[in-house]
C-alpha cells in the first residue's frame, strides 16, 4: 500500500525473504523517514550517517541524512512487514518550529543539512500500532482521506518525538551557534530596536542579517531566551516604564512613539506585564 502527497508519504509493505538481499537506493528528495517494523527486521547503511541502523520487530527510528545513497540489508526470514512514513524537508521543518525541545532541535538540523538520528532503539507503543491499523483501515475518500492522513501522521511524529523526550538519552546533540552566526542575531536584535515603531517581518530581518528565518528564531532563543517579537514586546515595555517615570510625555505619546497602533493596545499590554495600567504605574 502506499499513498502520497506533496508533504508527506505513506509506504507499507510485505515479503517473504527467501534469500540474503542488499538494496541500494538513491534518494534525491529530500526527505526525514520515519520507519516502524511490525515484523522482521532490516538493516540500512545511510551515507553521512556514522553508524548502521537495525530495526527489529516493533521497533521505530526517525532517520535524515542529505546524503542520498541508502543500502538496506536483509537476512532470509519468514516474513517481513514494514510501515514507513517520510516527511519532506520544508514541511517537516515547518512542523519542528514550536513543538517541542526533541522535535525543534530535529528541525534545526534538518535545515542546515546536518544528519538526524536517535542514539538508542525505541519500541513501538500500543497507541502507535493503532494509529498505523486506523491509516491501513482507513474508510475516507477524497479530500476527507487527505486530511485524515495528515492528522494521523502529526499523530505518529507526536508520539515519536514524546517517547524520545521522555526518555532523555534520544535526544540529538544540542547544536550551540557559532561565533559569526551569534554575531549575525545580535546584529538582527539592534536591527528589531532600531525599526520598533514599524517591526521588520521575519523574513526581512533575516535576509538584511544574513541568516535563514529558522536560524534566527532558533538563535533568537538561544541568545536571549525569547522570540524575536517577545523580545520586541518585553523593550517596549521596559522603554514604556522608562518614559512614565520620565513624566514628560503623555500615555498616548508614549504609545505612538513605541509603535503601539493605538493606546487602547499599549495600555493592554502595559496591564498584561505588569499587572497594572499605566495610570496606576504613574501615580506609583
């Protein structure tokens, strides 16, 4: 069985092994595969990756290497059934930002083509093997069957990810930002401050930075423990309290100048962090 879409595909399959095989395979597209084994067992050689994978009878991996060559290797055995779920890469990275230590740091490395692979053997779960027999099972046609298999493969990836993070040692290598690159999201924190009263996109802010728009959240994060647009909101602000005590502009002066659309939306704000109006602030 197998179906496909342009974000993600859906594999299964069966054989009975009467010999000794090795499969050599290129694969050009790009994609994060997500492999769970209801029988048999298989063995794959993935360049760029250091180390071969087996994946045995109800186990599961979540493999990305930007090399394409792939060998699989498998013993003569009764039988062997396999369902295998692949992400391509912009929809995986998509799905990683925002979701998760595990699944966020799998994203990053997706997107600067470094490899992803959990260091240890997982078992599948009860719920896992459910969701794989609701997709084999599944009744939907049309477009009710495209959005069904979408919401069940953000299920597994769901499950996948959490069994990793509960289990701690799965976890990929945190990558920590190299000199050049801290640099560049400094560089793109004074470009947010200078340009506060009408913000830069994200994607402007990361073309004049010179950084890709995952890099520059992920970094954001990593360097001042905020996203970009919350660290925005918190300067305000700060820069709001400033010119309160100051007294010698009016609400809806400060408001204007911090590029509030309207004082209705700062003094919001204002109450929001720190629990009083601006009046009440004031007369503090």
């Amino acid at each position: 069985m197998r179906s496909v879409s342009t974000d993600f595909s859906w594999v299964f399959g069966s054989a009975v092994i009467n010999e000794k095989l090795q499969i050599d395979s290129l694969d050009y597209l790009q994609r994060v595969g997500m492999h769970f084994m209801i029988r048999g067992e298989v063995t794959a050689s993935i360049k760029g990756l250091r180390k071969d994978f087996r994946t045995r009878q109800f186990e599961h991996n979540l493999l990305y290497s930007p090399e394409p060559e792939e060998k699989l290797k498998v013993e003569r055995q009764p039988e062997i059934r396999v369902f295998a779920l692949t992400f391509m890469k912009d929809r995986f990275i998509q799905l990683a930002h925002h979701n998760g230590p595990v699944l966020e740091r799998f994203g990053e490395n997706v997107e600067n083509n470094r490899p992803v692979y959990p260091d240890q053997i997982h078992k599948m779960t009860p719920r896992m093997m459910q969701v794989i027999d609701e997709v084999q099972n599944c009744h939907f046609t049309g477009g009710l069957k495209k959005l069904f298999l979408q919401s069940k493969a953000i299920e597994l990836l769901a499950l996948q990810c959490e069994q990793f993070e509960l289990d701690g040692t799965a976890r990929p290598e945190k990558m920590s930002l190299i000199r050049s690159d801290e640099e560049r999201i400094r560089y793109a924190r004074d470009l947010l401050l200078a340009n506060s009263q009408q913000p830069l996109s994200l994607g402007e802010l990361s073309r004049q930075a010179g950084l890709n728009e995952f890099k520059l959240k992920s970094g954001f994060r990593k360097v001042f423990n905020n996203t970009v647009f919350g660290y925005l909101s918190e300067h305000r602000l700060e820069e709001a309290q400033r010119m309160i005590r100051q007294g010698n502009m009016s609400f809806t002066e400060i408001a204007d100048d911090l590029g509030y659309s309207s004082l209705q939306h700062f003094s919001n704000a204002f109450r929001k962090k720190f629990n009083c109006s601006p009046r009440e602030f004031q007369s503090k």
